[in-house]
C-alpha cells in the first residue's frame, strides 16, 4: 500500500533537511517541498499565524512507522504535523518505484548478546524533549556518565558526537527495565540511524562511582550535517 505523508516546519533549509534525511535513509521513494504557505492554528491558548514550508512524503505503509520515527526525532516542533493518507489509486509502474526504492532501507541489527547500557547525550537525555516520549517504561536506571576523547556538536535540533584525542561529552547511562532491551535496542536505532548517526561500544565513566562501562553510543555518521561544537561538551548547557 503506497501513502503520503504530510509535514510542515518553518524555514526551507528545515524542510530540505528533513525531505532529505528521509530519501537518504530510504524511508520514502521521494519528497516533495513546497512553500511558503501561511498556518493558522491555535497553541497553548493563543492563535498562531506562521509561515510554513510543508513537505510531502511517498512511501509503504510498512515504512510509515520508521518514517514517523524519523520525523519525530528530526523535527524541531514540540507536535509536529505528521499526517498520512493512503493512496487508494495509484499506477502500477509508480507504485513499484516506491516499493522498489524504499526496500533497501538500512536494516536495524537484532539486540547484542552482552545487552549493553546505552549513553544518550542530548534529546534522550532526562529532562529533554525526546526522552519522555520514547523512553517512559522502558529504562529500569539512569546515571550520569561522561565520555572521554570526543567532542559534542550541535545539529539540526540535536547533537553530535564525534571523536577526537582530546573533549569530553557530558550524558546519562540508560539500562533498559527488566524485558525491555530488545524493544529499545530496537526504537533507538530506528530513531537514531536514520538521521545521521552510527551505534558504536564505547567506555563510558559513569559519574558517580568512577566506573568505567562500555555502552552503545550513537556517533556521528560521516555524511552528519555537524554544526559549531559545544565546547562545554553538555548539550543542555549550550550559548
């Protein structure tokens, strides 16, 4: 089943990061851009009146929920408009495009025998955005941990971390909850690899105790669109 998905974000260099994200990740055959469109909208009891891109999507049904992984982890928008629609119509030669060009998505690794911890140092982090969303029920501890000898960037909305001889990078140690791994070995790679990162094991220094642990950490990719590094190396202390 071919569907159309629907986004909108505020600035045409967000759209075009998100449209191609997706195609490169191979979540969807094609994105289209268009723009500028004027939103109106109620938000946290006011009316809203933005300029908007949108960006339209063509893709499997069994692709949609990656897809929706993707844009939740890559918008910036607190509830981004993520809408789907099948398509009850279509050619046969475009639908076999579609189905051709999404079937070679990068494909998600099954769970590690040694079940590692996972370091997380920026919207997953406690008390950022993204870590409520995807992680509530599925983490039995949280520490605070440090890697030593990489740097942290900024990103499109999210961080990077890249190695380097010298830095440090400032995050939580995540043990999944008893049941859980497997689950979110799995969500975090369908959150993570798509949008520029690689999983790697890595010594992490766990802060409290001085343990050194090795952790799945999440690097980035060597096609990342890396912005200015954060020398204090904490995202949630960046200018």
């Amino acid at each position: 089943m071919i569907v159309t998905v629907r986004t909108t974000t505020d600035a045409r260099a967000k759209a075009q990061d998100l449209a191609r994200g997706a195609v490169e990740a191979r979540l969807v055959a094609c994105a289209q851009i268009s723009g500028p469109v004027t939103s109106m909208y109620h938000w946290q009891g006011a009316i809203e009146t933005t300029e908007e891109w949108e960006v339209v999507f063509k893709t499997t049904e069994a692709r949609y929920p990656a897809l929706e992984m993707y844009l939740l982890a890559a918008h910036d928008y607190e509830t981004p408009e993520i809408l789907a629609t099948r398509v009850t119509r279509v050619s046969e030669g475009y639908a076999r495009w579609v189905e051709d060009e999404t079937a070679t998505a990068r494909v998600i690794e099954g769970p590690a025998n040694d079940e590692r911890p996972f370091f997380v140092y920026g919207t997953l982090r406690p008390g950022a955005y993204n870590h409520d969303r995807f992680l509530a029920g599925r983490i039995g501890t949280e520490a605070d941990a440090v890697l030593h000898g990489a740097v942290l960037h900024d990103g499109p909305g999210y961080p990077y971390v890249v190695p380097a001889e010298e830095g440090r990078v400032v995050g939580t140690l995540l043990t999944p909850a008893s049941g859980s791994y497997g689950e979110l070995f799995g969500l975090l790679d369908r959150l993570e690899l798509p949008v520029g990162y690689e999983r790697v094991a890595m010594d992490v220094v766990r802060t409290g105790d001085g343990a050194r642990v090795s952790a799945w950490v999440f690097l980035a990719a060597p096609d990342a669109p890396l912005g200015a590094v954060i020398e204090s190396g904490d995202w949630f202390s960046r200018p």
